[in-house]
C-alpha cells in the first residue's frame, strides 16, 4: 500500500526512493508483523480464555500434556491477521505472486478456521473428517496452482538441488505436481504442530530461507551469477516471507514453553499452504524437502506409522506418531524436544542454502 501510494512521488521526494528497495520493505514488514503480533497477542488470549476456546487434549497421548488442556487455541488468526496486514503495507500489491500467495493464505486460512471453528465453538466432535478437508485441499491446491502456471513470467520446469544442467519441463502436469508441494506442506506443517512452539520455530526457520530464495530469483545479476533461474516478478515474495518470520516471531513470543496460546488448524494449515506456494513460486519446489525436512519427517513418521501398524496388525515402529511424541515417551522433556528439533531445521536450512553454489 505504501509502495503504491509513496513511491510515485519519488520525484519530487527523493527520500521517497527507500520504498523502491525490497530489502527495506521486507524488513519493516518483518517488524510490523512482529509488532502486531506482540502487541495484539494479550487482548487475543484474553478473548479466546473468555469464549472457552481451549485446546481438547487426548487422554491417549502423552499424559504430561494432559495439563495443556483448556490452554486458548485458535491463535492463527492472530498469526494471519499480522501477515496481512504487514503484507498490505509494505507489499507491491500490484505483482501478480503478492496477490496468489494471499490468496493461498485465505483459501487454506479458511479450512482451519473451519475446522476449528466446528470443534471450539460449535462443540462437534471433530471439524471436517480428514478424507473432506484433503479434498478441500487438493481442490484449493490445484487453483493456487493453475494461476500460477499461468504467470507470464513462470515455467514448467523443475529445478534439481546439486545439479544446474538437469531441468525437466513438466508442462501441464506442473500443475497437479505443484498441488502436491502445496497440500503436502500445508499438512506436514499440521502435523509438526504438536508441542509448545515446535511448528513455528522451525517455520521462522523456513520463511527466512525463501526469503533469500526469492530475492535472488527475483536479482538478475545474484540469480545469473549462480546459476539460478531467473523470476521477475518473484522478488517481491521477499516482502511476504518478511512478514511470515516476523509473525512467526510475534507468535512465539506467546507459543514459547510453557504456551499461552496454540495456533491450530487456523494457522498451521494456511501457513504450510503459503510456504509450498513459495516454494513453487521461486521454482525451489524440490529443495522444500530439505528446507522443511523436519516437516517431511513429522509427516512421513505418520505414513509409516499407520501403514506399518495395518500391515502387521497392530504392531507399530515408533512409539506414537508424529516423531515428536516418540521421543517424548522415550524419556525426552517436551522443551528437549522442541530445541533440538529447531536445532535440525536450522541445519537444513543451511545445507540447503549450500546448494546454491554447489551445482
């Protein structure tokens, strides 16, 4: 918005200048989000305590979480309220990446606003059944994905980490490949969301990284040096990942161990969501795998687990799923848990910003 109504008037106002520069927009929308989130994050977990909005614990998981029940959930809103609003501020709106990533943000922000909705508020058992939200989320992944394709400045190609000379054009089927890297982050990210700041510490972790990807797919001079496909339009998605770390940071704040607010289906399945259209949108789809690895495990500790146990009968591999239950009743304290496992994705993230130069 500032962008829009400021720079226009460079000309006459040179100073006016600054909001031509990404760097400087990406980090003042970081610190708004922040700002927001930190300062809003009192008054929204006073209201949720007020409506009852309490997070419902299982008595067959682990039994010291029994003492989290009742903690304020539905905390997301929180987290997407400071996106939008940084986004809107500091962002381009007028670029075409803006407006799809916001728009993924409030497709799959609707799915678990939903879906906690029904539960919290109207007291159902369970919000949507998993088989009805999948193929909400496959519906809306395909969408996010078709406009994307359809960019002027976007490819079909597909960008392979270690190697720069092997880049296979999927054409078409880049969209139902593109869906997969949306709706499968969306609910990884889900899963990951178990213990007291666990998802959105490594998730700061994540937005930081695309950040860096997208300002040098966005470079043509940083993207050209390293051999990185070159998007026009995709630096503006700097701005966006600013704001998802800087909310991120806002919301730890108050998620940190012990928590005083769970962000739940309202914010973890819209923050995968917009993180896997980031990944498609700075064509570094394949290298999610290793940027959200801890993600990846979280989800694939699931598959396995539930595959095995049909398979056998009822026997199982991991003593309970998602990974970082395991641990926990292997004798780890949830707070071990949780900074290792930041630990982990810090270290991703760097092995996978490694891969820039080593093509």
């Amino acid at each position: 918005m500032l962008y829009e109504f400021l720079y226009p008037y460079h000309v006459d106002f040179t100073f006016l200048n600054i909001f031509r520069y990404i760097t400087f927009r990406t980090i003042y929308g970081g610190l708004t989000a922040f700002l927001i989130c930190f300062l809003l994050g009192p008054f929204v977990i006073r209201k949720l305590s007020q409506m009852q909005i309490g997070q419902i614990i299982q008595t067959d998981g682990p039994q010291s979480h029994l003492g989290k029940q009742g903690t304020p959930t539905m905390g997301g809103i929180l987290i997407l309220f400071s996106i939008f609003t940084a986004t809107l501020i500091w962002g381009n709106l007028s670029n075409h990446y803006v407006n799809i990533s916001l728009l993924a943000l409030i497709l799959f922000g609707s799915i678990g606003f939903i879906d906690d909705y029904l539960m919290q508020i109207k007291k159902r058992n369970m919000g949507f059944t998993a088989k009805g939200k999948f193929l909400i989320q496959v519906l809306f992944g395909l969408i996010i994905s078709w406009l994307i394709f359809k960019c002027p400045d976007f490819n079909s190609t597909l960008t392979i980490p270690f190697l720069k000379d092997i880049s296979p054009d999927l054409g078409i089927w880049y969209i139902p490949f593109a869906c997969l890297v949306i709706v499968g982050t969306s609910n990884a990210v889900n899963l990951t969301d178990g213990l007291d700041g666990l998802a959105i510490g490594p998730y700061i972790v994540a937005s930081v990284t695309y950040m860096l990807f997208a300002y040098i797919a966005g470079h043509t001079q940083i993207a050209g040096y390293l051999h990185i496909r070159h998007i026009i339009s995709a630096g503006e998605i700097t701005v966006i990942c600013g704001t998802l770390a800087g909310a991120g940071l806002g919301f730890l704040w108050f998620n940190a161990y012990p928590a005083q607010i769970f962000m739940g289906d309202s914010g973890s399945i819209p923050l995968g969501g917009i993180l896997g259209t980031i990944a498609v949108i700075t064509k570094q789809e394949i290298l999610l795998l290793i940027v959200g690895g801890l993600f990846v495990a979280e989800a694939l500790s699931v598959i396995i687990q539930v595959s095995y146990f049909k398979l056998t009968k009822g026997k199982r591999i991991f003593r309970m799923a998602p990974l970082h239950h395991h641990f926990e009743l292997k004798g780890w304290h949830e707070s071990k848990v949780i900074v290792r496992f930041w630990i982990i994705s810090i270290t991703l993230a760097l092995l996978s910003l490694s891969t820039m130069k080593i093509r």
